[in-house]
C-alpha cells in the first residue's frame, strides 16, 4: 500500500535566514523617521499633508502599474511607499499638491515599473522623479521660493543657494545648527543627525551597504577639503557641505538603493567615492545649486561598469562531459 | 534554522555540529516488510536483465542488472523475493533501476556468499565488484578508469552538510575499521598518499590511522569536498587525480576485508520536527518510514522529509523512500517552519555575492539564468565554479530559489554539450 501523505517537496537548501526584502523595506522607512518627525516639527501639517500624498500616490501609481501590466499586486512589499516616503522628504513643505502627485509618477512608473518593477530599475527612481521634476518646474522645487510663508529662528535662506550666488562670505552657519537641522531645505533632508542615526541603523541591521555610504561621504569630503584647502575664500569648508542639501539623504538612503548600486567591494567604494566627488564638483563648479542628485543619477549609470572590477571565481571546475 | 541575526552587517554563522562527548548509541533499526534498492544505469531492456521479478535473493548476493555491464549493480541486503524491478527517475534526469525486495524473515544465511571467498585476498577488481552499494558507496571503479590516474586517496572525515555527524561518528566509533580501510586501500590501488581530513576537535584520534591528517574549519561549507580540494590540498588538486572517500566508506572497505562480510548497515543522523538529532543505525534499502518509527516521529500532510543535510540534501516526496547506502542524514521539517520561495526578482541586495565561498557574482548570474541564457552565464559568471553549497538561496532576501536555478542551468548546459558532442 503506498503511502499517499502529501509532503512538501522543494530544493534544497531547506534553510532560509528569514529575510525578506519586505523586512527590509520597512526598517528603512523606520530608520527615516527621525529625520522625518523633525521636519514636521520644523515645518507643520503642510508637511505632513506632502509626506501623506507623496506615499499614499507613489502607492497609488504602484497599484495602478500591477493591474495594467497584469502584475501581481506588490503595493505590500514596502518599495513604493519608500519612494513616495524619500521622494516626499526632498521636496519643500509648501509644493503645490499636483507635483508630488506627478512627481511619485514619474518616480514609480518611469523610475521603476518600465523596467519590470522592482530590481529592474538602472536608476533611482527617487532621484530619477527629482532631476526631472527640477528640469521641469524648477520654481516648486526652489527651498527659498516655496518656504517665504514660514518664519524661523535662524538663517532662512537656503544654505547651498546662499553658497552659490553670495560665495563664502554669506556663509555664517554653526556645524551644530546644521546638524542639528536648523537650516532650511527638503521636509526630511535637514536634520542630519537624525539621517546618520537612521544610517547607521540600516548599516548594523545590514539593510544598507556601508561601503557605500562611507565612501560617499569621504568623497564629499575629500573633494570639498580639497577647493578649501586651494582657495578658502572661494569655496566652503567639507563639513558645510556634508550638512546642507541632500548630501547625508543622499548617502545613507538614495545611493544606496540597491538596484542601482555595485554589489562588490571595490566597486561600492569607486561608486560611493565618485558620488561624493561629483555632489561637490558641481556645487562647486556646476551651475546648479545642488549635485546630489545629478551625481546619484551619474554613478547609477556607471554603475554596471565598474561592477566588473570583482575578484576572480574560485577554480573553474572543468564539467565532465 | 538558523535565523539572520539583527545585527546584519555580521556575516551569518553556520558552523558544523559537533558529535557529542557522551557516545550516544545508535537505535538499530531493521527494514519490516521490504528493502528497496537502487541500480545506478537506466531499466531499458526489460526482458533481458540477468535479475527476474520473483528471484530469491540471500544477504550478500550480488544482484546485477545487465551481463555486459559489471558496473551496475547492488547487493542485497535481506533475504527474500524480488518483487518488483522498475525504472526510477532521480535529480536532475537521472535515469536509475528500483529493485523492490519482499524480505522472507525465515531466508537463508549468508555465511557462504561469494565475497567471502574473495576477501581472503584483497584485490581491487573484487572490491569493485562487490563493494560498490555497501554503506557510504565506496566508489572503486574510479581507479579502473584509463584515462584517470588517481595519485591521492583523500578520506573525507567532516560531515559536508550542516547538522549531519554520521562521518564524524564513525571517526569517533569505528577509528579502527577506517584505519584497515585506508591500509587495504593502499594495498590494492597501490597509491601510498593517503589524506584525511576531520573536524578540529577529531585530529588526535584521526592521528592513529597513519595517513596525513588535516583539520577542517567548522564554517559551513568548509567541510565540503570541493572547498577541500580547492583550499585546503590545491597542490594535490593541481596534479589532479584524487579520489575521495567518506570516512564511512573506508570503514566499509575495512570491515568487509576484515570479516568477509559486506556492511550493509549504516549510520544515518535523523534530525526530527523539535531539532533533535538521533543517531540510527539502518540497513541500506529500508524505507524511511521505518526510521520514523523508531524514533518516534509523524510526519503529517504538507512537512518535509529531506534526505540529507538542510543544505544540500533532496526533499523526497514519499516516506517510502528507501535509504541509500550515501543518505548520510534524515531530516524531518514541520510544515510551520518552511520558508516558500517566491517570484519576486532579484533586487540586488548583494547578500549571495558577499557569502558565496568561490566568488561567483551570484548577482549577474541569476540575471543570465533568468532569461534563459544558460551558456552566457557559464562563460560569463563562472556558472561552473559553483560547489553547490546553496548558502546563495539561503540569504536571498527575494527568496529566489537560486540553488535549484544553478542545478538546472548546469544541467542544461551539459545536455547541450552532450548533444553537440553527439553531432559532432
């Protein structure tokens, strides 16, 4: 009589570590509330209201996508609410409502589900819906423009415009009040010390590549010291620049998505270390105002070549024939 | 199962299980009603096999398969009636011939079986001849091949899979049949370079068999018999031709010589639903179920019954499957603790690159077996260097079957290989 118990039958192994990428995607929205909730204190409900839309339509657009490509529903997975989340916490709190609604379209749709969805992605879709999105209506993006309504308790100019078109000498900013968000900018991009904590998080928890993030900074900072160092009076000191714009967003939770980052060692640290190097060389000599964006976008691209510098395989076997 | 730890940036831990100090004495368990054995060559020509549904058999007789093929054989282990002979179809295409044996509880003794005569005086042809399904599958016939010329005996002591200690036991128990084992083998293949590789904490009693010892790492897969050729003997592997031996294969070349009968009882780890490991002692071609039974385990709709390690081991999909004489371990999985693979893509997280032994850029790879591109991924992302050790699939956090792809892709590859050679 055979034995008709139905059992599971898989391959091997029959270990899993229990990681998902859900998981995954989940502790990194953790990891950004800090950044995140001091900037709704800086910067009130408005904030909220964009944070809300640009999560809530980044999902939206996600939902959309797997029914017209016929795709199994992956709203739950966590990636398009990250988007919606990151892409909502570069923006100015007072963006008018319809850009962040076209801004997570572009994000999600041409940013990500035209490559066939998650993993698919060359780019950041985050940095993908900004760039284009700065190209188009650079007006709504502009921190100066859009924050006039707000009165602060400190300097309320943006610092790295301040930078660009009055030069060092405007620069009257203390490291701690950088780092301790007090300077305006993007709802989530300001308050620094919260982003590294929140890296720092992602890069015990193994969420993130610390080889990235690192390596970008040191870039940014080598880079920067470097013009400081030639002509002072011209160019802003490394720590400036780590503080303001989207440098530390930048480094711990844009290049260091994984889709369009290297994966080996030597490679993640020409790639972190070429980000940072670009983000300053076109603060410094770009004609726009910030290079985070741009240089992600850049390093993206160049990301499937320099991937090819990776250690030899271990003795190829020879396959019987 | 071993989980992620929360600190991720840290490398996952899988270390070998080391045998306990206190000998735990195996549960004997014998086959109840039926043995089933396995030949290793495709069941074609059905009427003509030298071995007919209804043959008694005696323990110890040889039973092959064709006349022109001395190779494919097994032996029985029971006294009985042939009851079935079927083609089997195993991983990967393998074509195979199930012989079903109805044990006869009265049948004869086997203290006369042609072995018996020939164990007087060692010889390669005869262990060949009759060696080949004893437990570990000592596999002889590699030193009669030609175009091979074997100049290192490598005795693989260390468990390859994780929770496995069957090799590891038998160092511990049977040091001394392992020693006659590795003697008669130098004997009769005349190679006098003989290594042995065991767990750290086993090189002293490895000491006594007079071969060259070397200790293995307890990091999984440092004990696999690929990752010791490459990392731990490359200048043996350079000069090529080595041949490897689990340590319970040489104890059942040792034992055969020394008693004139061949072991067909061997040692199996069963790891049950709760994580506990008992050690069985069972004759090759029992049914799992039988095991089951003995150390008191219900397997229930939907759990999985693996045999061999959590790693590489192969989910059977019928307790009825027998034991062979390589299962080194059973495994028993509640259905609650099965992770399911899924369809997600690849994200590129980066984890297989980073724990993969033998550097493949797992990454690119699956992108290459994803599309069908199964020669690009050979040529290009050193399919071929794989060991298949599946600590790739074991951290994917997509939970891609990764390890499954690579086999298939293997296999694909060689099977257009084969058939262009076969064009050619």
């Amino acid at each position: 009589m055979p034995n008709r118990i139905k059992l599971t039958v898989s391959h091997a192994p029959f270990w899993h570590d229990g990681s998902s990428i859900t998981t995954k995607h989940y502790n990194i929205i953790a990891a950004t509330l800090i950044a995140v909730i001091a900037g709704l204190v800086q910067y009130g409900l408005p904030a909220l209201a964009v944070l809300t839309l640009s999560v809530g339509s980044a999902m939206a657009w996600e939902f959309l996508m797997n029914l017209l490509m016929r795709r199994p529903v992956s709203i739950g997975d966590g990636s398009a609410a990250l988007i919606g989340l990151l892409f909502g916490m570069l923006l100015p709190a007072m963006v008018p409502w319809w850009v962040v609604i076209v801004g997570t379209l572009v994000a999600v749709v041409i940013g990500k589900q035209i490559y066939g969805g998650i993993g698919g992605n060359p780019f950041n879709p985050v940095a993908v819906a900004y760039a284009i999105l700065l190209i188009s209506w650079p007006l709504y993006l502009d921190f100066n423009a859009m924050l006039v309504d707000y009165s602060f308790n400190f300097k309320a100019a943006y610092p790295l415009v301040l930078y660009k078109f009055q030069g060092t000498g405007a620069l009257d900013f203390g490291m701690m009040d950088l780092l301790l968000g007090r300077q305006t900018g993007g709802i989530g991009a300001t308050f620094g010390l919260g982003l590294i904590l929140g890296g720092i998080y992602l890069i015990i928890r193994g969420f993130i590549r610390w080889e990235i993030s690192v390596s970008f900074l040191a870039g940014i900072f080598i880079t920067a010291l470097c013009f400081n160092l030639c002509n002072p009076e011209i160019y802003a000191s490394p720590g400036f620049h780590l503080l303001t714009g989207f440098s530390l967003i930048g480094a711990f939770f844009l290049a260091t998505e994984d889709s369009s980052s290297p994966v080996h060692f030597f490679p993640m640290l020409i790639y972190g270390a070429l980000g940072g190097f670009l983000t300053v060389l076109i603060r410094n000599l770009g004609a726009h105002v910030d290079g985070v964006i741009y240089a992600i976008l850049i390093i993206n691209l160049i990301h499937p070549l320099i991937e090819k510098i990776r250690p030899k395989a271990m003795g190829r076997i020879m396959h019987h024939a | 199962m071993i989980k992620r730890s929360f600190f991720g940036i840290a490398r996952p831990k899988l270390e070998y299980d080391t045998i306990e100090d206190v000998r735990p004495e195996p549960v004997s368990v014998k086959p109840g009603r039926r043995v089933t054995l396995f030949i290793d060559a495709p069941f074609t020509r059905a009427g003509r096999t030298m071995i007919k549904k209804g043959d008694s058999v005696v323990p110890g007789q040889r039973l092959q398969l064709y006349e022109d093929n001395p190779k494919a054989y097994t032996i029985s282990p029971v006294a009985g009636r042939i009851a079935e002979i079927s083609s089997f179809l195993g991983m990967m295409e393998k074509q195979m011939t199930a012989v079903i044996i109805d044990i006869d509880q009265e049948g004869g003794d086997s203290a006369d079986t042609p072995f018996k005569e020939v164990s007087q005086n060692p010889s390669l042809q005869e262990a060949a001849r009759f060696l080949a399904a004893s437990a570990g599958k000592p596999d002889l016939a590699q030193f009669q091949d030609p175009d091979r010329s074997v100049k290192t005996i490598v005795v693989l002591g260390a468990d390859r899979d994780l929770m496995t200690v069957t090799n590891q036991y038998v160092i511990k128990t049977g040091i001394a049949s392992v020693k006659t084992g590795i003697d008669i083998l130098r004997k009769i293949t005349g190679v006098q370079n003989v290594v042995i590789t065991v767990a750290q904490h086993q090189v002293q009693v490895a000491g006594s068999t007079a071969a060259g010892v070397r200790a293995v790492g307890s990091k999984y897969p440092l004990a696999h018999p690929e990752m010791i050729l490459r990392y731990l003997l490359p200048e043996q592997t350079g000069q090529g031709g080595i041949a490897l031996f689990t340590a319970e294969a040489v104890a059942s070349i040792g034992e055969a010589f020394s008693s004139g009968l061949i072991p067909m009882e061997k040692i199996v780890t069963t790891v049950k639903k709760d994580g506990t490991r008992k050690l069985v002692s069972v004759t090759v071609g029992t049914p799992i179920t039988d095991i089951l039974a003995a150390v008191g385990e219900k397997i229930e709709p939907g759990d999985r019954l693996i045999a061999g390690g959590p790693m590489t081991g192969a989910a059977l999909y019928s307790p009825d499957h027998p034991v062979e004489p390589d299962t080194d371990a059973v495994i028993i999985q509640g259905k609650e603790t099965i992770v399911e693979g899924t369809d997600t893509p690849c994200t590129n997280c980066g984890q297989c690159v980073r724990i993969c032994p033998v550097n493949i850029p797992v990454n690119e790879l699956v992108r290459y077996m994803d599309a069908g591109e199964y020669e690009q991924a050979a040529e290009r992302t050193a399919l071929f260097s794989c060991i298949e050790c599946g600590l790739c699939a074991y951290v994917c956090e997509s939970r891609i079957p990764v390890f499954q792809f690579i086999r298939l892709a293997k296999h694909a590859v060689e099977r257009m290989n084969a058939a262009e050679e076969a064009n050619a």
